[in-house]
C-alpha cells in the first residue's frame, strides 16, 4: 500500500471520486434551472390554453401530470442520450489515462448499476425541475388564466423609467420590470451557464499558472544529484570545477511527520544553507522569505491540512523508524509559502544537522543532495559528469520534469477543455432557449408595433436590446458566482502536495461576457425570422384569442 506509484493512482482515484460527485451537480443544478426557466415561461405563454382546458372540465391534477411528463420525456431522451455518450467518453477518457501511465490492459465495461443511477438521476432533476411550474399551472383558475397577465413594473418605477430615455430603450426596460420574476429567474438561468464557464476556464488556467510558478520561482536550478548515503560538503567543489557549473548549493533532506492536535502530514524537511538561490522560497503573501532557525517554513497547503497558523507550534518527528530512533521537536511554524507543487517543508541546514545529524550517524557536514545551476547547453555533460560522484543514487533535471509533466497535463488540459465544451454548450441552450421565449411570446406586441408603423429593423432593434439587457443582468450574477465557484472548486480538491490558487484572469471574465453577447444576439436570429414572416393580421387575431 506504502508503495509510490501505487499511492498516486489512489490519490487519482480520490480525485477522480469527487470528480464524480462534485461536477455533476453543478451541471445538474444548471442543466435544472434551464429547464425551469424553459418551462416557467412556456406555461406563461399557454396561459390561455390552460385557462380554456380547466373550463372545459380538466382537472388540475391532469394539467399538473401533463407538465411533469414534459420533464419525463425530457429526462427520459436525455438519460438515454447521455448513457450513450457517456459510456463512449468514459471508454476514452480511461484509454487515455492508462496510455499516460503506461498501463498495457484497458477495461472499460459498461455498466448496468451505473446506468441505472443515472437514469434514475435525470428522471429526477428533470421532474423536479417542472414541479414548480406545473403546480402553478394547475393552481390557475379558468378566469384567471384566461386574462392577460396582469404583473407590472411599480406605477412610480415605470415614471421615472420614463423620462429621458429613447423609446427604444424605455420600452425594453419597461419590459423587463413589467414582469420582475421572469426577468429574476431569467437572469439566473444565464448567470448559472457564465459561471461553468468561468470556472472551468480558470482551472485551466490556474493549472498553468501552478506549474510556471513551481519551475519559474521556486526550482531555479537545472539539475540535482541525490547522494545515498550522505556525502560532506566538500563534495561540492568536486562538482563546482564541472565545465558549465555556474553556482552549486548542498542540501539535506530527511523524513519527517509533523503533527498538530490528532493531525498528521508526513514530509521532507530540507535544510537549506545560508543564502540559498537555487531554491526558491516565496511567502504566499508575496516577496522572499528567510529561513530562520527554529523555524518551519511550510506551504499554505501543509498548514490548513495540520490546522494551525504562523507563530503557531507544531511537533517535527524523525519519520523513518527502522532504526527504533526517537527524534521529536517543537518548532514554530514560519510563513506560508507559495507552493502549489509538493509539501516540503524547509529549515536552516545548520539546525537540520544539528537535529538528526548526531542521532542518524551522519558527516558532520552531511549533504544528500546537490543542486547546480549551468549553462543549459551544457546539461547534459554537467548531467553525466554528477551521476559519477561518490553516493550518487539519480541525477534529475527540472528542464525533463517539466517536459514530462507537461505531457502528462495534456491529458489534464483535454479533460478540463472538454468541461469547459459543456459548460458552454450549455450555457449557449440556456441563452438560445431565454431568447427564443422571449422573442416569441412577444409576438402580439410586436405584430402591434409593426402594425402602427414600426419596421423590422426598430423592432429588432428593441428586442436587441431587451436581450442584451437580460444578459448583462445574467453576467452581474454568473461572472461573480463563477469566481466564487472556482474557489471552492480548488479548496475542495487541494491537498498538501498540490494546491491551486484561485487567480482572477481578466480575460477570462472578459472573453466570456463578449461570449455571451454574442451567443445572445446569434441565439434571437431564428425567433426574429419567424416573426419577420408571419402575417401582422393573422398574428393579431391568434395572439388576441
């Protein structure tokens, strides 16, 4: 179980188990209040017809069965369609995971239990989403249902509205307070597709920005020898006078728990000699940090994961017990470090060795690993040259590392494109489907308008308006509740070996308003058409009976 590699495909599997749970809920959640919204406004628009159906003797519990069963069916097509293409993604996806570990056997069978649950799932979001609409339905009586909707904008709101606006835009705004609930969950549709968007845009881009600071600010060198057994000091002039060696710093790592209260996180402490520069060590709050004695520095990670704060205490025990050896230290925990990648924690090499190095029988200058900075054209010979010092147990490269991981978060950047896919893809339905209601269930007023004169062109022009209007209101609330998303996001899947800070991206907050402006005015172009080839008469005479 102890075992590395077998240790990080469990950890992948914990991700993966959230994963699981975390993302479909937000797509549900959005996926249900589109389909809310959708159906709120078709029982809006068939007020009439529902008016005339209870007249005629239906009752209300076959309205609301009737309204309930267009969320079945909805349910039903989607659950089918998403077994399908779920089934095929999940086939995929996992080849693609197991060719990144090199895995030769793929198994990917379908399964029943699973399929089950999600059709199970989506009969479920989907009915309930209709709920509230078909009660509301069926809660209408015939004279009610059979008048014109009576919601307005407050008499005083309308005259302030009123003044100093051109007619274009006052009527649009008029329209938008005239029926504030629509307008409210309208806005929240829009909003809950933004803020998909945002958040799995910026994971992506927080993914980088995590790797660019861990190769960039942290590892400033461009190669390392790890020493096993430990080597003293000296050996580093052998390794200073390697042609293209520019500087060489030692260090000494040893395995460590650290506990606070019931909490634990086993690590490697390094020690790191006085003015280090190959071994970036970065406050989270910014600028450089000194390595003092009796202190730990450790990540903001390791921190929340042992539960304590800067000035607090925490206990430093030797990890590796083969040797019945008991080495325990209380030490004060120093500032939170930026350090997206890995959980290391640092201290003075001088106090390292002051700690372990009498009791674990090390040099009395012990190193166990060599860092080197050298001229990149260079690296391979300075490469070869480490691999023969005494103790030399493996020679890395950040430069391979990086290539490696970068490889490897291809699949990772694929994953996320693909949720960033969905998440457009379904804030475009919600925008298409907000769009075309409201476009059509104006068709009376502006067969109205058309009729007393007003062209085409002003008429699309108003309902530009409106739209974009809605829209705006949708980004107020999906550019926030997408940050705020993102943030929980990466508190939910952040440990102390990997932790993303959430980074507010102008463009991306940028890109996804023009986005979905532009969704919003392609999206009304089929609604527009229809009503520019529908006859005023006709249209006047069926939207009036």
């Amino acid at each position: 179980e102890e075992q590395p590699s077998n240790l990080m495909i469990q950890m992948d599997v914990r991700q993966w188990r959230k994963m699981a749970f975390f993302f479909p809920i937000l797509f549900l959640s959005a996926a249900m209040l589109s389909l809310y919204v959708l159906l709120a406004r078709i029982v809006h628009m068939q007020r009439t017809q529902i008016g005339f159906l209870r007249a005629s003797g239906y009752s209300s519990a076959a309205l609301l069965a009737h309204y309930v069963q267009f969320g079945l069916v909805v349910g039903a097509l989607g659950g089918v369609l998403g077994l399908v293409l779920g089934h095929l993604f999940a086939r995929y996806i996992t080849g693609l995971y197991v060719s990144v570990l090199n895995i030769p056997y793929v198994s990917a069978p379908f399964r029943w239990q699973s399929a089950l649950v999600g059709i199970c799932i989506s009969l479920g979001v989907s009915s309930l989403a209709c709920l509230a609409p078909a009660r509301g339905a069926a809660a209408l009586r015939p004279a009610e249902a059979m008048r014109a909707s009576t919601e307005s904008a407050r008499v005083g709101m309308r005259i302030f509205l009123g003044r100093g606006l051109p007619f274009v835009v006052r009527i649009p705004v008029r329209n938008l307070l005239r029926r504030l609930r629509r307008t409210a969950y309208t806005m929240a549709g829009v909003g809950a597709g933004v803020s998909l968007v945002v958040l799995f845009v910026s994971v992506s881009g927080e993914t980088r920005a995590a790797l660019d600071t861990h190769f960039e600010r942290i590892v400033r060198y461009d190669a390392a020898v790890a020493l096993d057994p430990p080597q003293p000091q000296r050996i580093l002039s052998r390794v200073a006078v390697i042609p293209g060696v520019n500087r060489v710093e030692g260090t000494l790592g040893v395995p460590v728990a650290l506990r606070s209260d019931s909490r634990k996180v086993d690590t490697i402490l390094i020690g790191m000699p006085a003015g280090a520069k190959l071994l970036g060590v970065v406050a989270a709050a910014g600028g450089a940090v000194p390595v003092r004695r009796g202190h730990l520095l450790m990540s903001d990670g390791v921190c929340r994961k042992l539960g304590v704060r800067e000035g607090e205490a925490v206990w430093l025990e030797y990890a590796f017990n083969a040797r019945n050896l008991t080495i325990r230290r209380r030490l004060l925990v120093g500032p939170p470090l930026e350090k997206p990648i890995g959980s290391e924690v640092y201290m003075p090499l001088s106090e390292v060795r002051r700690i372990f190095g009498a009791r674990l029988e090390l040099p009395d200058t012990a190193i166990n690993s060599a860092l080197v900075a050298c001229d990149k054209e260079r690296l391979g010979l300075v490469k070869h040259e480490m691999s023969k010092l005494p103790g030399a147990l493996a020679v890395e490269s950040p430069w391979d590392i990086r290539a490696q991981l970068d490889e490897q978060m291809a699949f990772s950047y694929l994953f996320t494109g693909l949720f960033v896919l969905f998440g457009v893809v379904l804030a475009g339905a919600v925008i298409f489907n907000t769009m075309t209601i409201n476009i059509l269930e104006r068709a009376r007023e502006v067969a109205t308008l058309r009729s007393l004169g007003f062209g085409m062109r002003r008429v699309r022009l108003m309902t530009s308006i409106e739209n974009l209007l809605i829209v705006l209101l949708g980004l107020v609330v999906g550019l926030p509740a997408g940050y705020w998303l993102n943030i929980r996001t990466l508190r939910m899947f952040a440990s102390e070996s990997f932790a993303l800070e959430p980074v507010a991206y102008p463009a991306t907050y940028v890109m996804t308003a023009l986005g979905a402006l532009v969704v919003a005015l392609l999206a009304q172009t089929p609604a527009l058409r229809h009503l520019a080839r529908m006859d005023l008469a006709a249209m006047t005479r069926t939207m009036g009976e």
